[in-house]
C-alpha cells in the first residue's frame, strides 16, 4: 500500500516527517510519496515557491527509506486539487495498488468542502492522524460521506485499493510550517523543529528571509 502526503511543505518539518513514519509503521506502508502543491487551492500564495518547496522536501527525505518526493503537483497549472492527483496516480498504478491518503484531523474534518469530495474514497483510503486520547468529532456533512467506511483494523486497507477510513494514534508534535516561517523573518532559530540539512539549505539560499522594510519607502 502507497501512503499520500499531499501539502504545502513551506518549509517540509518534523511534524510531517514524524506523522509519515508513524503511518508507515501503522498501516504497513511501502512507501509514503510526499506531494507538494504548486498552487495552494485553499491558502494564499506560499511563502517559497514550487521548486524551491520540493528541493528543501528532497533534502528532508534523502536516507529515509520508503520516503519518495513526488513531483506530480508541481507542474500542473491552476489549483492541485486532491481528486487529480489520485487520478494521475491511479492512471500510473492502476486500479488494483492500495492507496492511503494521510490527512490531519483538522484537515478531514473540512473534507467534505474539498473538491469532488464525494469520490475521493472510490480512489483512495484515507488515514487521519489523531492525538493520542482524542476522541474525533464528526460533523453530519461528514458523517454522511463516511457512512460504514470507518475501520479500526489496517488489513482492511490491504485488502482493497480504496474506500476505507482509519483513525491512528501519533506523536503529536505542535509544529508548524507557519511559525517556523516566523522565527525565520524575526531572526530566530527553527533548529530542532526540522532537520539540519533543510535549515542549513534554507539559510545559504536566504529563503523566508524578513520582509523588505516597507516603512522606509511607503510615503503613507
Ligand atoms: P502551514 O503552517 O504553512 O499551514 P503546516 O505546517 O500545517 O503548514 P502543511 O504543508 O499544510 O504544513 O501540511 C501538510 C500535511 O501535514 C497536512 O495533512 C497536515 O495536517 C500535516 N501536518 C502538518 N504539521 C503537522 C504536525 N505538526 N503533526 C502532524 N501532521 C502535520
């Protein structure tokens, strides 16, 4: 089974890298393809661009076993809509290869509003990263779409390409791409929220650097 982690990665942190392993561990996945997005559908525009997001994601990845960049997303114009990334998947993989998408909590509680959301599990499983204790709340849009989906047993998964829902415990670390991106523009180190070799890359190419300083131009 192919776990999908789709996501800005603006920069790629260890909240992503840990919630990839974990799945990995948890579903038995062969390999989990990290997706970054050109052009976010729900968000203004990134804080780096495209290429720049993909190479930091390769640097992370370089070493991790099972761990693929997938490039697919990049280069497709207009909005990266989820439902055409399974599809594009689908058309090299076939209908047959399990998929699962990993997906935040918070991000499966908005599904219902993602693009041809009511097909999404005829392509693909969908795993959602819960805390450990958490007792997930779903909302009746949701409810409607799981219908008996859910499962608590990964052989499930395997047993076919799509069309499951599994909630799994993991490490929640509070990291985000947005306050690393804050510390960065104030000067302060995001060491130790993500690897070396993506700080070290960020740093010799000045990327989220501070903002240009407005005040001294703007004649309001
Ligand atoms: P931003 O702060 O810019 O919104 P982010 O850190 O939330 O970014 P995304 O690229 O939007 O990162 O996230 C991609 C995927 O990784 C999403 O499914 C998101 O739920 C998940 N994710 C992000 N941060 C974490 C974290 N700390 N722990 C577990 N999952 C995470």
């Amino acid at each position: 089974m192919i776990g999908l982690l789709g996501g800005t990665f603006d920069p790629i942190h260890y909240g992503h890298l840990r919630v990839a392993l974990e799945m990995r561990e948890a579903l038995g996945l062969d390999e989990v393809r990290f997706l970054p997005c050109g052009e976010p559908p729900h968000r203004g525009r990134p804080g780096a661009d495209a290429k720049t997001r993909a190479a930091l994601t390769a640097i992370a990845l370089a070493g991790e076993p099972g761990f693929v960049l997938d490039r697919r997303e990049l280069t497709r114009d207009g909005p990266s809509y989820t439902y055409d990334t399974l599809r594009s998947l689908r058309e090299e993989y076939g209908e047959q290869r399990p998929f699962c998408l990993i997906v935040g909590a918070d991000a499966f509680a908005g599904l219902p509003s993602w693009h041809r959301a009511g097909d999404l599990l005829g392509l693909t499983h969908i795993a959602v990263a819960r805390r450990p204790g958490e007792t997930p709340v779903i909302a009746p849009p949701l409810a409607a779409l799981l219908g008996d989906r859910l499962t608590e047993n990964p052989a499930d998964l395997s047993a076919a390409p799509a069309g499951r829902v599994i909630w799994v415990e993991v490490t929640q670390l509070a990291i985000s791409a947005t306050a690393i991106r804050e510390r960065l523009r104030q000067g302060r180190s995001p060491r130790f929220l993500m690897p070396d070799a993506v700080l070290d890359a960020i740093r010799k190419q000045g990327l989220y650097g501070r903002e240009p300083q407005r005040a001294l131009t703007d004649p309001g």
